[in-house]
C-alpha cells in the first residue's frame, strides 16, 4: 500500500533528474492481488469489497508514454507486485522512459532467479516490508508469511546484486510500528545490520481501515508515550553503533503544508487504470472507510478518470485533478513563502509567534475535505 512509500523508497534517488520533470514519482499499481493476509490491510479486513485484478501490460505501455512527465515510477499499490508476471518488464519500460525505477514487496516469492531479472532490468529502489524482529511477532500480523522466508529473500537480492556487480537496488527495510511490533526495533537494527541493507526505517501503520488497525497503532492524537520515546531512542543508539542508516516516522501529529505524497508533484494509477491523488483514495470501492482519532468515518473514492484510455497527461491537464491538487500548490508555496518571510523579519523575542501565524495559514488555506481526516497530512 501507499504507507509514505514515495518518500521513504524513493528518498534521495535522482533528485537533478526529478527537478527537470514535473512530477516526482508516479505510483502505479501492477496487481490487487496478494499472496498475504496481513491482519491491518484493508484487503484482508473488507475482503469482501475489494476488488482484485492486475494491470494488462499493453496497459502499462500506454502509460508509459507519459513516463517522461515524472523522474520515478514506482510498482506498487494494495497488492503484492511480484505476483504479476511482468514485473521485471514493468521496470524495464520505465528505464526506458529514462525514470528511476523502484517496488515494494514482501519478499515472499523473491529467489535468485527473480532477483536477477529485478537487477538486470535495472531496477533502482526495493523496499521490503517486516512487521516485527522475530518469527511470531511477524507472523501475527503479516499471516501467511514467515520471517525467515522474507529475510531470505532480502538475502537473495544482496546476493544478486553483488553477483551481478550492481550498486543498485538500493535496498529499504521497512518496519512497521505497531504496538504488538514496537518493543521490537531495536532488535529489527540488529537485523538490517546483519543483512546490510542500505536503510531501516520505521513507519507508522498510517492507514487504520478499522477498530483493529487503529487499536494496533502507536502514534498518538495527543501525546507521545514516553516508552515508545524510549524504544527509538535505543533503535538510533544501536543503529548508530552498528552503522545502520535508520530513519523513523513521527509518533506525535503536526499539521504539515502538505503530505508527503503531495498529489501536485506524485500521482497515484491503480490496477483498473483510474488516475488518483493518491493510494488511500484511490481504493476501487466507492467508499473508503477510515478511523481517525477514534472517529469512524467513510470517504469518497477520488479519481479523475481512465488513464490508460485518455492518458496520464490528459487527465493532469483536465480540469478535476487542477482543482484538486490546486490545494496542495496553494499551501506549499504559500507556505515556503511565509516562512521566508518569518525568518528574515521576526526578532528573535517574537519567535514564539511564528508557529502561530504558520497555523493561522493553514486553516485559511484547508486541503481537499477528504484529506483532512488522512494521518498523512499530520506528517504521520
């Protein structure tokens, strides 16, 4: 799923190249399908809305004609991406189109053989999801999958990689924080050390769908729980000791000018080719359930038509996703702004202003309704 996926895969990766093009990264989803039944996912937990299918190839060839708008494309959405049989053909399309090319996996069905073409082909950026540092914690909640099969095959692309001489995929493990997971990370650094991956980080379970995801959050509405505090503490100690680049996402909510998936500079195209601002509205069912801050809630789905019909490019000039993601634009330049201004002309005794008028702004200046309730616009 979506999860910041853009940001903390994608990173660093190519930023020249990405401020020559429009947009940063498109987000495109090979398939629905998946070969897991995590206990959180909205696909296990309203089986029986979802819809499930893949992307015809052919498709993703005629989205590939507009690949030129963006510096990344990145093959992954509800679904497991090496289930569709074109997998290593998807990346080598979007090199062609000269994009940097990345997926998330669960590394389940990841071997030798399947690494290799995933290098040849040229893949840039792989992100492989743990949801805990031991086989049970794992296991209770990704079911069907063990830890030992998914480390393998974080194995299996290190060892194509240096097989093959390639620097590249630069490979992320992604832990994510959940309160049966969190006493975990600081043993989670142990691992990554031990595999040498080029990054652990540690995300938030951003998407509750239900009273079940949200009961397994760790991130509060309110305050940080000192001994979640702790346990980062002790993960950035021991990275820091083993030297392991560790990243982790906030634990308190703060407002941001925009979320990190920005829909003015990333878009998000399912498998039945609608074109969204995003992954968590993008979900093929009309209504999108959600719980934010204990407050049960249904959403429209957002989408501003068929890509793979009338084009990437046609549906970015049209006048739904203009208006959409005019927001988006609004707040970060605006933002950018004030806060330019802010730091050149507030003396130091009127510092304790700043955060207020910076609040003052967002408010006059609000996201779209449907993302006012989305834990990514608080920098979850």
């Amino acid at each position: 799923m979506g999860m910041g996926i853009l940001s903390r895969l994608f990173g660093r990766h190519r930023r020249g190249e990405v401020r020559r093009r429009r947009f940063d990264a498109f987000q495109i989803e090979p398939t629905s399908r998946c070969n897991l039944r995590c206990r959180m996912c909205p696909r296990s937990r309203h089986a029986g809305e979802w819809r499930v299918g893949s992307l015809a190839l052919e498709d993703y060839r005629r989205l590939s004609r507009d690949f030129g708008l963006t510096g990344h494309v990145h093959l992954q959405g509800w679904g497991e991406p090496l289930l569709h049989e074109d997998i290593a053909e998807m990346v080598a399309i979007a090199k062609q189109q000269g994009c940097t090319a990345g997926l998330t996996t669960n590394a389940t069905l990841l071997d030798g053989e399947l690494a290799g073409e995933l290098i040849r082909a040229g893949l840039d950026v792989a992100g492989v999801s743990i949801a805990g540092a031991t086989e049970e914690t794992h296991a209770r909640i990704r079911v069907g999958s063990s830890l030992e099969e998914v480390l393998r095959g974080v194995e299996c692309l290190m060892e194509a990689r240096a097989k093959l001489g390639s620097g590249k995929p630069r490979v992320v493990l992604s832990f994510m924080l959940t309160t049966l997971s969190i006493a975990e990370l600081p043993a989670a650094v142990e691992v990554a050390g031990r595999l040498g991956v080029d990054e652990l980080v540690a995300t938030n379970l951003d998407y509750p769908c239900d009273e079940l995801g949200d009961s397994l959050r760790v991130f509060s509405c309110g305050e940080e729980r000192e001994e979640y505090r702790r346990l980062l503490r002790e993960a950035r100690a021991r990275a820091g000791r083993l030297g392991v680049r560790f990243r982790h996402y906030p634990l308190r909510m703060e407002e941001r000018d925009v979320c990190e998936l920005d829909p003015a500079r990333n878009i998000y195209i399912a498998h039945d080719c609608t074109l969204g601002p995003c992954v968590y509205l993008n979900q093929t069912r009309e209504r999108i359930p959600r719980i934010f801050c204990g407050r049960r809630l249904e959403v429209p789905r957002v989408h501003f038509g068929n890509a793979c019909e009338e084009g990437i490019g046609s549906l970015l000039e049209g006048t739904a996703y203009r208006e959409f993601s005019s927001a988006f634009l609004r707040r970060r330049e605006g933002y950018s702004r004030l806060l330019g201004v802010l730091s050149s002309e507030v003396s130091p005794g009127e510092l304790s202003s700043i955060d207020a008028r910076m609040r003052d702004f967002l408010r006059e200046n609000p996201l779209p309704e449907p993302c006012t309730t989305c834990y990514k616009a608080y920098g979850i």
